[in-house]
C-alpha cells in the first residue's frame, strides 16, 4: 500500500464556497520513501472572491490569481482527478485534510463534474495527520514534542510542529512545502510509535475501522474538542440504519442497569445529560480507537475499575432491547438537516443517476462544441447548473447570448451581493477586510494589498455593468 500526501492552498476558509489555487501531493511507498510528486496552481474563479487575509498567508499575489499562463480551475482539476487516480488505491493524508482540504477536493470535483469520492473509493483510504499526532500526545507522549501556546494548551498548528521537530519549514502555508513537513512528522511517529502508527494506517480503511468498532467487546475512543483529548471505554450498540458509516457506542462511564429501568421519556432526557451515554463514530474519517489495555494510566485512573468496565460491556452485549432502546432515542432525538439553498450544499443530496455518470464521463473525453451539446442532457439539475458554470468559465462564446447573460447575471449578483445576506465571500466584505489589513501593514504588504483591492475594484464594476 503506497501513501499520498497532500495539501491545498485556497481562496479562503469556507470549504464549501472558496476554491483551491494550489495543489501539491507526494506519492510514498510503505516505508514513506518518495515515489513520485505533483504540483499545479490555476487561475480564480469568475464566481470566487478570494480573501485578502487568505492571500496575504498564502502570498497569492493579484497578478497570479489572472494569471493567463496558468491553467483553468477546471483544467487543473481534470490533471489532479488524472494524477491521483493513477496513485491509487492509496492512503491519502494531510494535516487536518479531513477538517478541510479533503472537503475542497470532493468541492473542486463536484463542481467539475467528477465523482467526488476519489480518496475513499476504488481501495484508497484516508486519515489525517492531525488526528493522528493529536492521538500520539496521548498514546505516544516521547514520540513528538508539541508546542503550547500561552494558554497552557497544546498546540497542533503544522508550521509550529514541524519546526520544532526538526523540519525546516521556511515556507509554510505553501502545498508542497506543507506535504513535506507532513511526511516529516508521520515519519517520527512511524519510527518512534509504530504501533500507533500501523493502527492509523489499519483504521484508514472503513471496513477495517467498522470491524474493529463493531466486533470488539469494548475498547477506548479517542476524540478531540478544542484542543483537549477525551478517551472513554465503549461498547458499539449499533449504526445508523441511513448511514452505514456510523456506529453508535455506548459509553461505559454510565452504568447501563440504571438506564433499562427508565420509561422512553426519562430515557431521552438522561442522553443529554452529562456523562452523555451514547456517542458516535464515523468509521470513514480515520477514528481513534485502541484497545482498552493501551490507554495511558492516568486516562484509564478516570474510568470504573476494569472489572466493572468489562461487567457493563458484558450487560450492553446482553440486551438486546436496550441497544435498540439507545439507538432508536438517539436518532430520534437529532434535528433534520436544514435544505441546501445554494448548489454548492446539494453536494450531498443524492448519487447522479447512472445516464448522468455515463454524461459526465462522456463529458470530460470530448472537445467544447460537443461539452454545450451535453449540457441539457443531464437529469440532475445539478450537474445541468454546474456544466453551464463551467461553459461559461471554459469556453462562454459557444454559448448561447441568453444561457451566457444568465451566467453572467448570476456571477455578478453574487460578487455585489451584501455580504451579511450570503454564506460566501463577497466584494464589500474583501474591501472591508482588506481595509483592516491596511492599517496595520508595513509599506511592502500594503502595495500587496493595494493590488488585491485593484482587482476587486475592476470586478466590482464589471458586476455593475453587467446588472446595469
């Protein structure tokens, strides 16, 4: 099994509305020796408007984001899906990619027509270097020292471990320099914590995590709020019967005989007390679960003693009925999902059908003239609004004057929109922020800033126009 390693560079922070600039990624084999690397930066988006508090971390000047010599959003993506696919399967990892980059990815994919799965589908697996070094604070406290920050708290940043763990890491906030220093610190904690480590690289996989959540009696979960670490003893009581992917477990803290006397009522007002009794795993996002046994000393000098421990597992296993009881309440008990209002939430609402999947593969082979012809072809309303983005964005004078004064409409409703009313970044709000970061910008950062608020102003009034 070989690993990928990647990271992005993006537009801002909302992962559901900002877009990758840049994309590095480096291929290991087992050992993490490198195999292979890739590296690819594009062009901005005509609906994107990028942070300037973004742009200033990253060093994304003006003059890159039109850059005409670098490839489209949609090119780039295309040359990504290429590459990776021909990694895989693979494990695919980055710090904090499951919190952030992975949700770019699958965005990046979805609004370029492609399967949004690629790095849990086909064999790969995934996990995350944050988690996986957050747990090691925990199950392997020599393998990596850990800044704190003068809260007291433990500090996980990537640009403050890998410096202070032997990685010259001058250029942070830069993909591919990100990758390296990502590969860095898995490497000290495969070498000095390798059980830790292969039980990550075990737990990749959801079948694997879903086997060991399931099947084991009980076992310690690991989870992370904050900054602090919370390890309880469980016991699995089921999954979600609409999301194969969740387990729901049972934690052992609660003794289980006090809970089969309760009526339904009391029984779902005691699941949102404190020791709250059931909690979920997302067997999909790489979860921390060890064997009781490994759990540290003072971790475990807060649970019941063992003997008790594995006498509520044993109680759980037994009744049937309760475990149906838990899982039944808790899942009653969840508020439902508000509607996606804008396209880029319906990410999750359904599979394409398989006419679609043919389209889109079909899609991608042939040249612009045959991509319009495709277009009203999709059933998914989605992927009919997607692909019309993308005509717009690739190739707008095969278009139609009406489809294209639609797009434009709608780009320029979005980039003048009052920021208050809408969940993306839009013009006012990036002069307002790059008005904040002028006042306290040394002379170089405020000529950068001043470019950034050039080109907001330009596309500020083509937006203009366009309503006018």
């Amino acid at each position: 099994m070989s690993f990928v390693f990647y990271d992005t560079e993006t537009t801002g922070i909302d992962t559901a509305f900002d877009q990758i600039l840049q994309f590095g990624a480096i291929r290991t084999d087992a050992d993490l020796n490198e195999i292979d690397r890739f590296e690819i930066r594009c062009r901005l988006l005509p609906e994107i408007v990028p942070s300037p508090g973004a742009m200033l971390v990253t060093g994304v000047s003006a003059k890159q984001l039109t850059d005409p010599s670098l490839p489209s959003h949609y090119e780039m993506v295309c040359e990504i899906r290429a590459k990776l696919g021909s990694w895989s399967p693979s494990i695919f990892i980055g710090h904090n990619s499951l919190g952030f980059d992975e949700h770019l990815l699958r965005q990046a994919l979805y609004k370029t027509l492609h399967s949004p799965y690629l790095t849990n589908t086909n064999g790969n697996g995934r996990s995350d270097s944050l988690k996986m070094l957050r747990a090691a604070s925990v199950f392997a406290p020599d393998a990596v020292e850990i800044p704190v920050g003068s809260n007291g708290r433990k500090v996980f940043k990537l640009d403050q471990l890998a410096p202070l763990n032997g990685f010259a890491h001058e250029n942070a906030h830069d993909a591919m320099a990100d990758v390296e220093a990502t590969i860095h610190m898995c490497r000290l904690v495969a070498e000095r914590a390798p059980a830790l480590w292969q039980n990550f690289v075990r737990l990749a996989h959801k079948p694997s995590a879903l086997d060991f959540a399931l099947n084991e009696a009980a076992y310690c979960v690991t989870d992370f709020h904050y900054g602090q670490s919370y390890s309880r003893p469980v016991s699995p009581i089921g999954t979600n019967p609409d999301n194969g992917s969740e387990v729901l477990v049972f934690d052992l803290s609660v003794d289980p005989a006090e809970l089969a006397q309760l009526d339904d009522e009391q029984l779902g007002k005691r699941l949102d007390k404190s020791p709250r009794p059931v909690r979920s795993i997302r067997a999909n996002t790489a979860p921390v679960l060890n064997e009781l046994a490994d759990a540290p000393e003072d971790i475990r000098s807060g649970w019941p003693e063992p003997e008790e421990v594995e006498e509520r597992a044993g109680l759980i296993s037994a009744d049937k009925a309760l475990r149906e009881r838990l899982v039944a309440t808790t899942l009653e008990k969840r508020e439902p999902f508000p509607a996606a209002e804008y396209i880029e939430q319906r990410i999750y609402d359904g599979f394409p059908s398989w006419n679609d999947n043919q389209l889109m593969e079909r899609f991608h082979q042939a040249d612009w003239p045959e991509r319009i012809s495709i277009l009203s072809r999709f059933e998914d309303e989605r992927l009919k609004a997607l692909a019309r983005r993308l005509a717009y964005s690739e190739a707008p004078a095969l278009m139609t004057d009406t489809d294209r004064r639609d797009q434009e409409l709608e780009i320029a409703g979005r980039l003048v929109a009052a920021q208050d009313d809408v969940p993306w970044t839009t013009i006012a709000g990036a002069l307002a922020e790059a008005g904040n970061k002028l006042k306290e910008a040394d002379p170089e950062t405020s000529v950068f800033i001043e470019e950034h608020i050039d080109l907001l102003k330009q596309r500020q009034q083509w937006a203009v126009e366009v309503q006018g």
